[in-house]
C-alpha cells in the first residue's frame, strides 16, 4: 500500500493540511499512522463524511457554537465571537473596557484591577451582550421580527442607567427623536409602520445574500428605531442572519469603524464603500474558520 503525506492529502481533497492533520488525529482517516510528526495516510483513503448531522442544524458554524457553549468549551469559536464582537460592538459606541478586560468579564465574570475609572454601565452592558449572543445563537433560525429585535434590546440594555429614565424605553421604541451621524431617523410616530414594511420586504426574498444583510443594517440605522443602542441590535441582527442563511459573519473591528460608518452614510450613492468594509470583516472570520477547522 502507499502512503502520502497530509500536506499531499489536503491539496487532492481541496482542504487544509491542518485540517487534514486534525482528521488524522481524531481517527476519523482510516489507516493513517504517526511516524514522529508526519503522517502516513493511504494514497487511497476517502475524505470522512462532514460532520453536519447534528441535534442542532445543518451550519457547521451553528453546531460548533452551540456545542462550544453548552458544553462550556473554552478556547474555541464560541469564546472568540463572544470576546471579539462583544469588545468591538462596545468600543464601537464609547465603552471604556478594554479587550482583556472584557475577556475577564466573559471567562471569570470579573474585571480586574486598572488605573482608570470604568463606568457601571460599560460593565452591565458587556454581561448583557454575552447574553444577547446566546439569544441569536439560539434563534438563528427563525424569521427575524420585531418581538426579536425588541427583545435584544431588552436584554442589552436592561440594568444599565438609561433604564431607569422615565423617556427612555428599554424593548420599546423610542418615545424622542433622535439622529444618526448628524442626519435625520425616522420620526417616533413612525418608528413602528417603518420596521413592519422594512421587515416585510426583508422576509419576502426569495434567497438572502451579504448585501441583503449590509442592506438591511443600513436601512435599520436610518430608521433608528430605540433610543440608544441601535448600533450594537443592528450588528447584533447582521450576525443571527449571517447564521440563520449560511452566510459567513463579519465582525466590524472598532479599528475600521470610520470606514463603517462612511459606508453607511454612502450607501444610497455607493455601495463599495460598506461592502469593502464588510468583505475585509468576512475574510478575518473566514480564517478563524480555517483555524478551528469549521471550513
């Protein structure tokens, strides 16, 4: 029988040599062995059968972070989106925790001696958005509605200051008028009429792509439907479809965010802008992805 080395392996399956290598290890290549650090595979063996066929869904993706979570695997793709978009998200919007910091909140729910002053609400609201998280993983399949979207608010910003203010509505629209990027939103009496039309046409394609998505976060932010926090329920709306259409996420890092937000502005009159933005995200993840071998 003849044998080939994993790097031979993966270029005749079009897959990774790590990935590869983790097949060899898991016994899941059947007549591969370990000769010091290289292994031996029969030049005839087939590629093993994905492992899509879970209690979850059919989204390699999907079952990885479900299983990462409930098992309470750390270290893997679950823990890195917890801790990337959670820190980016805030930064994003003002928060002073840094991105170790917030890992300590996430891994050991506690924050860790610093130098400087740290506000309540950045705290209550990164514990808050490890939860929000956990409801898209959770409701990645269903259709996206207004109850939904509601609901991460809700949970976003519940506990936090802007709760207890009498105006201020947590899981409701807003009762003020407000803008974004110095531009006009929709006006409150309007809030609710705009997300049912714009949900609807959503819901209504046939087949939703990236741009679909980009689409729908542009028009969520002029609509600006709460008082605060569309930004973070926007990018937090941009991940649970990404999941539930097999889309692979993005994560907008807090570095690029000038770009971000010159796309959204844009957007009506370029779409290059935001989609670069989007498509440079998506190529970061696609890497972790390879990484931890979900490709």
């Amino acid at each position: 029988m003849n044998f080939i080395s994993s790097t031979e392996v993966a270029k005749k399956w079009n897959m990774t040599d790590r990935a590869v290598r983790k097949y060899c290890a898991d016994g899941r290549i059947q007549g591969a062995f370990l000769t010091g650090k290289t292994w031996n595979i029969p030049s005839d063996a087939l590629p093993p059968e994905r492992k899509n066929k879970s209690k979850y869904s059919d989204s390699l993706l999907l079952n990885a972070l479900k299983e990462e979570r409930d098992k309470k695997h750390k270290g893997g793709i679950y823990h890195k989106l917890q801790v990337n978009l959670t820190y980016n998200t805030n930064h994003i919007e003002g928060s002073k925790l840094t991105e170790d910091q917030t890992r300590r909140i996430f891994e050991t729910n506690t924050i860790g001696a610093e130098d400087r002053d740290v506000s309540v609400d950045d705290i209550i609201e990164t514990a808050n958005h490890f939860r929000c998280i956990d409801y898209v993983i959770d409701n990645a399949k269903k259709t996206l509605s207004e109850s939904m979207i509601k609901t991460l608010h809700l949970m976003l910003k519940g506990g936090t200051t802007d709760s207890t203010k009498p105006w201020f509505k947590v899981g409701g629209y807003k009762l003020k008028p407000n803008e974004v990027g110095g531009g006009a939103t929709s006006h409150p009496d309007n809030v609710e009429a705009d997300m049912k039309a714009l949900l609807q046409e959503y819901n209504s394609k046939e087949k939703i792509n990236i741009e679909d998505i980009v689409d729908f976060h542009y028009r969520f932010e002029k609509i600006h439907p709460f008082q605060d926090g569309n930004g973070r329920v926007g990018r937090l709306i941009i991940l649970k479809e990404c999941l539930a259409h097999n889309v692979i996420p993005f994560i907008i890092e807090e570095e690029y965010k000038w770009y971000y937000y010159r796309g959204l502005s844009e957007w009506m009159n370029d779409r290059r802008f935001l989609m670069d933005t989007c498509l440079a995200a998506q190529d970061k993840f696609k890497e972790w992805l390879k990484y931890f071998v979900l490709t």
